[in-house]
C-alpha cells in the first residue's frame, strides 16, 4: 500500500496527518503504547516545523504498509532542519527535553531523521518481528550435534592424533569446567532453599501449612522417585538383592552423623550436599524466627538468590562447553552401538514420566470428581507453554491464573504454594537423576546395591530441589550425585543426549503433576472451592 498526500503545516493539515498516522499504527502490530508515543513525537515535531517553516509551507506525506509492516515518511523540501534534535529548543515547544527523548524509546518501532538531496526527512515504521527458529532442546541440541561432527572429524585422524585430543585437551579441559559447575551448584543449593523458607510469611506460617506443604512435596517426590527406580530396573537391571548388596547399619549410620558439618564452610568447599541442605534449612528457620528483629533479612536473601541466580546464568555458557565435551568425549571413546544405547534412558523417561503423571491425574479424578476433559482443556495454555519451552517457570505466571481463576484455589495460598513449588518441587528432576544413576550403574557394569539404592534416592530428593534454572542445569546436579556414588563422569553426555528428546515431555508431566497435587493439597485444608466438577 502507497499513499502520497501534499500538504501544508496549517492545523487542519496537521490534524489530518496524526489521524492519518495514528491509523495506520494502530492496524499493525505495534503496541499500544508505541502507537501513542509515535503520534505524540510526530505531533510536536510537525508543530517546530510550522513554526520554523511557517503555517504555509508545504511538506509530502508518504504512507507505505508492506506484508503489514507501516512506515510513514515526512518530506520537508527547503533548508536542513532538525525537528527531533535537542539543540534548539526553546521556551515555546510543547515538550522538553527529556520527555522528546522518552517518546523516541520505543519497543516495536522507530523514528529517524535525515537531510539528504535538499529534502528533510522524518521516517518512522515498525520493525519486523522475526520469530526465531526454535530447536528441540535448544543450545543443548547445538552443542551435542557439534560433539557428533567433531567427534566424526576426530575418527579420521591418526590414532596417536586421536588419543592426544581426548585425554590431553579434552578430558583435563572437561574435569576443570566440572569443577567450576560443582563449585557454584553448592552456593546456589544453600541459597535456593533459605528463600523457599523466606518465602512464608512467619514461623506460625511455616508450622502450620509450610511443613505440610514441604512434607508433601518429598513425599510426592519419594513415589516418584521409587516409581522411576522400578521402571529403570526393568530396562537396567542393576540392583542386587542378595549378598554384599545388603544395607550396612553402620554405614546408615555414618551416613546420618555426615549430616551434620564441623563447620560452616567445609561442605561448600568439599561439595558436601546433605550438609549443604542442613544447613540450609537450618538458617531458613532462624531467618523466620528474626523476621521481627530485623526485618530485611528476607529482602537480603532475596537480592541474594538473584545474585546467584546471576551466577548461575554465567556458568550456564560454561554448561554448553561442558555438554559439548563430555558428548564428544562419549562419542570418540564408544562404538555406535553404545551411542545407539541412549534410547533406553529415553524409554525409560517417558515410561515413568507419562505413567506418574497418568497416576497423579487418576487419583485427583477419583478423590474429587473432576471432569478430565474440562482440566486439560481450562489449563492448555498453561501445559502447552510448559511444553513447548521445557520450562514450568516459563508458565508459572500462567499457572497461577489458572489456579485462582479455573481451579478456585484461594489467592493467598496460590501465592504462596506456586512460588515455593518452584524452588522446592521438582518431582520429573529426582526421577530424572535415579535415572540417571541406573543408567550409569549398567553402562559401566557396576551392581547397585540396595544401600546405594536408598542413598541415590535420598540424593535425587534433595538435590532436585537445587537443579540450576537453566538449559542443562541438570548436569551439575548429576556431577554431584555421581561424585557422591563413586560413579564415572563417562556417562553424563549420554544422558544430556538423552535429555534432548525427554525434556519438553517431562517438563510438561512435572506441571501436570504439581497442579493435581496443589488441587490435592488446597482440597484437604479447605483452600479449594468447587469447580472442573461433573
């Protein structure tokens, strides 16, 4: 479209011109907000014009608008002036300064001028939104199709060639950046789970509701985890029962005195988890009890959890490298025959994914009389983002709407519960990590035993709850655990592999199951009205 008008800077041109203007922004996909400050900044710069140039001069209005783009060019034939710049103001414009320049900031558009050939001109149009191209997985699918082309470059050089890439660039390069991973992956477990504990109100909040609500989510994540163990076990048959496989008594008990820290900074600097999560919860507790006292502990917290998050969105680009390693490393050292391999831990999540969250649906339904078809329906979009970015925080907004709105649970409590799900429920993570250490266990050929068994799942419970928000977060996660068990690292760029093809699904089953278990847990205190009845 093409519109070419001549006219003159007297008022009623003017007029004509922001309707004229405002029009055509307002039928393209700017928003709204832009579409005002474009007819505002046009406005006060045709209004220096008239008066630079007087009311009868003359100026072209061009309008173009292709595949719904618009852009509008104003002409001005005559000696160079600048309409939008900030040396020449003076005491009779409409607008300073400051405000001319907040009405150039735009989101989806842009103004510019130029004097070119004896013509002043002032261009404003949108700019073209392009979709990025969305990759199953993401980067994590980039860097493991790099490890495959560089691990087939690799097979074609020399054998000495080969061997030096992968045991003296390589896997030194490997073991420094987990080091880096595990270092920061302490940090922000401690963190994650002090403001999960700030995040109620007080300590009469967090022994009434808040240690239910936190008892519930081991719980659900117990059962899964030992729903994902059985499901593993049929596809990686690594346990033993009899003999030397036995649980130790004492070492259970050894187990329950690692608990506890000599002091503050030795679990973060030898890794230790469990002491990690002690102390976490400890220091949550005695922030609560402080809240009174000095009232910006929690605010101080806060800011800290978003200063690690930071950190962790660093160490998020180390993670692509790492990914790319230890797949290129798996690739180079394994036949396709072990690569192929992969497709059981697939299997496997989606068996005990897809089942649990089938599980969790059936008991709401039964308990509560909810019609399935109105559930899945109200909360779609919900579910689909869930998918489609492999992430419940990117639906966690959406949720909360649909938990107050279509679910009928009580604001405050969704205020609450939603939030703390988020840094303290992560049921799909601790299946994910038992998983991960069957898969390990079998690859390398190594019997677990049932000790092994029962410390693996006391491992994925806690340390689901830190599992960095970012695209293979879940890798420093398996670091620690695999530290903890004695098992290889070799693994661990299989099982990112793997995760490329189970992380929407899961993503989406874990939203699944935490919306059935707030609907559960609102029901039984009476934080639910009714709705999703037949």
């Amino acid at each position: 479209m093409l519109v070419s008008k001549r006219l003159s800077f007297s008022d009623d041109d003017l007029e004509t011109t922001i309707e004229d203007v405002c029009e055509v922004f307002e039928k393209s996909l700017v928003s709204e907000e832009d579409c005002i400050k474009i007819c505002l900044l046009l406005e006060e710069a045709l209004l220096r014009c008239q008066q630079h140039f007087g009311q009868d001069y003359q100026y072209n209005l061009q309008i173009q608008k292709w595949f719904g783009v618009p852009k509008v060019i104003i002409r001005i034939k005559g000696e160079a002036y600048n309409p939008l710049s900030d040396d020449d103001f003076d005491d009779d414009d409409i607008l300073p300064a400051p405000i001319l320049k907040e009405l150039m900031n735009y989101e989806q558009a842009k103004t510019v001028y130029i004097y070119r050939n004896g013509y002043n001109e002032i261009s404003t149009y949108a700019r073209k939104a392009w979709k990025p191209i969305k990759i199953p997985g993401g980067s994590i699918t980039i860097s493991a199709l790099l490890a495959v082309a560089c691990a087939g470059a690799n097979s074609i050089l020399p054998a000495e060639l080969q061997g030096a890439v992968i045991h003296d660039a390589a896997e030194p390069l490997l073991k420094t950046l987990m080091g880096l991973i595990v270092a920061v992956t302490g940090p922000f477990v401690f963190i994650s789970i002090v403001n999960g504990i700030c995040l109620m109100e007080d300590v009469a909040t967090f022994s009434n509701v808040g240690l239910r609500v936190i008892r519930r989510f081991f719980i659900i994540m117990l059962c899964m985890a030992l729903f994902s163990a059985g499901i593993c076990q049929l596809f990686f048959p690594v346990v033993a029962i009899n003999g030397e496989s036995k649980l130790a008594i004492s070492e259970l008990f050894q187990l329950f005195l690692g608990i506890f820290p000599h002091n503050f900074f030795v679990p973060f600097v030898e890794g230790n988890i469990l002491q990690i999560v002690f102390m976490a919860i400890l220091t949550g507790i005695s922030i609560l009890t402080l809240t009174n006292v000095v009232p910006n502990l929690k605010v101080i917290v806060g800011e800290l959890n978003k200063l690690i998050l930071k950190m962790m969105d660093i160490v998020s680009k180390v993670i692509y490298a790492a990914i790319f390693l230890n797949v290129f490393k798996s690739i180079a050292d394994n036949s396709m025959e072990t690569i192929l391999f992969v497709w059981r831990i697939v299997a496997a999540n989606y068996a005990f994914s897809i089942g649990f969250g089938m599980l969790m649906l059936m008991h709401i339904v039964y308990k509560y009389r909810i019609n399935v078809a109105d559930f899945l329906r109200q909360g779609a979009n919900v579910f689909l983002v869930s998918f489609s970015t492999a992430s419940n925080t990117a639906a966690m907004s959406m949720n909360i709407a649909f938990a107050k709105e279509r679910l009928k649970i009580e604001g405050k409590f969704c205020d609450f519960w939603l939030p703390l799900s988020h840094a303290m429920f992560s049921p799909s993570a601790a299946a994910a990590l038992v998983a991960g250490v069957f898969y390990t266990a079998y690859d390398a050929q190594l019997p677990l035993s049932l000790f092994s068994l029962f410390i693996t799942i006391i491992l994925a419970l806690q340390l689901s709850i830190a599992t960095p928000p970012v695209p293979g977060g879940i890798m420093a996660i398996y670091a620690i655990i695999f530290k903890n068990l004695g098992l290889p690292f070799d693994s661990i760029g299989m099982l990112m592999v793997s995760a490329v093809f189970v992380v929407n699904v899961s993503s989406f089953m874990s939203m699944l199951v935490r919306d059935c278990e707030l609907i559960d847990i609102a029901g039984e205190i009476g934080k639910r009205g009714a709705s999703l009845k037949e």
